[in-house]
C-alpha cells in the first residue's frame, strides 16, 4: 500500500468518526427533547404549572444560560407537542428503560426539583434516526397520524436532508404510495417483495420546467438536466447509467431513453418516456428492450432487468389486459409535472379505508 493511500485510510476512518459522534450527539438531542416534553406535558396536565410557567421558564434559561439555544417558548412547546405526538404510538409502546433521575451522582443524590421525576430512554427507537429539524418538518406538514411514521421511515432510510423529506411530503409520497396498486410480475418471490416497496403508480416531476407542448426528447432532456431531484423521485437507491443507452440487436442499433441500475434489487432498469397515454403497443418495446438487456448486458450475479413505462395517463382496464399475458417484469407508470391535489387524494385514500372497514365487517 502506498504512503498516498495510507493517508486516505486515516482519513476515511476521521470521516466515519465523524459521522458517529454527529449521530451520538443527535441521538442523544432527541431523547433529551422527548424527556423535556414529558416534564412539560406532565406539568401542565396535573396543573403544577401554567402556560405563563412555560414563558417564566424560557426567560430564565436565555438570561441564566444564553449560551443554550432553541430553549425558547416556541421551541419548549415543540418538545411538549414531540413528546404528546409519539408518546402513546407503537414506536415507543415497548417498556422504556428507565434511567436515574436528574440529578443522580453516584449513590446519592443531590437536591433538584425533577429528582423524583422519572426519565425515559428512547434511544433506541427510530425516532432518534432523524434530526430535529426532519422532526420539524412532520410536525408542520403532516396532518394525520397516519403519515407520521410513514415520513419517519423513509427520512431514516433514504437519510433525507429537510429540504428533501419536505419535497416528499409536498409530493404526497404517503398517499400515492398507499393508493398505487401497480405490480411486477415474473420475479423471483424475494426480488418481487423487494420490489413492490420500490416502484411506485404515480411518479410526480414538479420541478421540470416543460412548458405544453413538450416532445418526449424534451422530457427526456429535462430529467437528464434535473437528475438529483429526479433521483430524489425514484429513490436514492437508483443508480444513473445513461441516457439513450445503445443496444445492438442484428445490424440495428436501438436506444433506450434512460437507463438505470438499482442497488438493492441488484438489476438493470430501462425507462421509456410517453408524452401520451398509455397504448398496448409500448409494452412490446420495452419487452424487447429488457430480453436485449438480460441476454447482451446483464452480469451473471444480477436479477432480470426490470422495465418502467412512464406515460402522461393510462386506462387501468387496458393496463390490465397489456399486462395480463406479458411475460418480462415491467410497470406501466404515470406522471404529473406538477404537485398532486393532496386533498384530493386523501379524500380517495379515505374512500379506500371506508371500503376496506365494510369488508371486514360483512
């Protein structure tokens, strides 16, 4: 090993190191703010304290300790509403540990007003994954209970930024993903499970700039142009290979419009671009182009390649017939190029639940 490559190793293990004590340092932030919240919450339920205590308290800690920010009414309150958001949900239902009251040194303790109150540990719970400010976010945008751990898993696994956990929320991720009812068939059953988390029905791509009329080459141009935020739509497990990716079959070159490789599934995916609805006719393309694909590309340790048709709009009824007898792993798929009505689709989300209750109770 070179001296040059030595000195990467070093740095490398600085950047890992990094990169925990952050983490350390938010997990430890969080469970602060959940027992902040509970000694507030259960202040004020018993009437020990009043909404002025909460102001007195605020006053007190920026004359007192102004070196300690984000202690301010509005902030204490948002450690009040963390701990009352979470507090009886199943992320935190499971016997907490109960760690020694403040104010614990040793075996005595000392004088303190919270010295009978006791602390919960939420450390290991997914709620200290994300940063406060991802928190913020959820607390300000998603109005049902139900989106909340929705948005909790994706910002942990997708490690999202809050500019980009609030893009999926905007998007209305939650919604489109429980009203999508699209499915790959023809995979292997691990492959095929894995797969229908990452696929999604409705694929919204508000941040293109595409004035009507726009040609598929202009769309195609566009979501090359806009890749991280077209990234951003797909999942970070998506890999860009190449834009019209070249496959020679006999003396004829063909052109796949965008070419990608997913990590998890470990396959190839090919997305064809529609500017209309969806025709029968399209899924022969892009069958053609996944058997080029799995017989000229395809290294021998990865999965059949997948294909996506993403068209303007599409008939379900003529989707299912397309589908019924196609035999490569492919998704008919549409897009919008601007935000979807999300009272909208609430409201078809709630029809779905309604429909759901009928049928489990005849």
């Amino acid at each position: 090993m070179s001296e040059r490559q030595e000195f990467l190793t070093i740095i490398s293990l600085i950047k890992q190191a990094r990169i925990q004590s952050i983490r350390a340092v938010n997990t430890e932030l969080i469970n602060l703010y959940w027992n902040i919240g509970s000694y507030l919450d259960h202040q004020l339920k018993n009437a020990k304290w009043g909404e002025k205590t909460v102001d007195e308290l605020a006053d007190f800690i920026k004359k007192s300790h102004p070196e300690l920010k984000g202690f301010n009414r509005r902030g204490l309150y948002r450690m009040k509403q963390f701990y009352q958001t979470y507090a009886d949900s199943l992320i935190v239902s499971s016997p907490m540990t109960q760690l020694q009251p403040i104010g614990y040194k040793g075996h005595k303790i000392v004088s303190s007003p919270m010295t009978q109150f006791p602390l919960s540990d939420i450390r290991s719970t997914i709620l200290t994954k994300i940063s406060w400010t991802n928190h913020l976010a959820i607390f300000g945008k998603c109005k049902s209970p139900e989106e909340r751990p929705f948005y909790l898993n994706l910002c942990s696994k997708e490690n999202y930024s809050v500019k980009e956990q609030e893009r999926q929320i905007n998007s209305s991720s939650f919604e489109r993903t429980l009203l999508g009812n699209s499915r790959l068939g023809n995979l292997p059953e691990d492959i095929l499970a894995i797969s229908e988390k990452v696929f999604k029905e409705n694929y919204v791509f508000e941040f293109l700039n595409l004035p009507e009329p726009y040609s598929e080459k202009d769309l195609q141009k566009e979501l090359t142009k806009q890749m991280k935020n077209f990234l951003l739509e797909l999942g970070k497990d998506f890999l860009f290979l190449d834009q019209e990716f070249r496959l020679q079959v006999g003396n004829k070159d063909y052109r796949i419009d965008l070419l990608f490789y997913h990590r998890n599934l470990q396959c190839l995916v090919a997305i064809e671009l529609k500017t209309v609805d969806f025709e029968p006719e399209h899924l022969g393309k892009l069958n053609f182009y996944l058997e080029a694909l799995d017989r000229d590309i395809r290294k021998p340790h990865e999965n059949p390649s997948i294909g996506i048709l993403l068209c303007k709009s599409k008939d379900d009824e003529v989707v299912e017939y397309a589908m019924s007898r196609n035999i490569s792993p492919a998704l008919i798929s549409q897009y919008t190029i601007a935000l979807p009505n999300k009272q909208l689709l609430q409201a078809k989300l709630n029809e779905l639940y309604e429909i759901f209750e009928r049928e489990i109770q005849e």
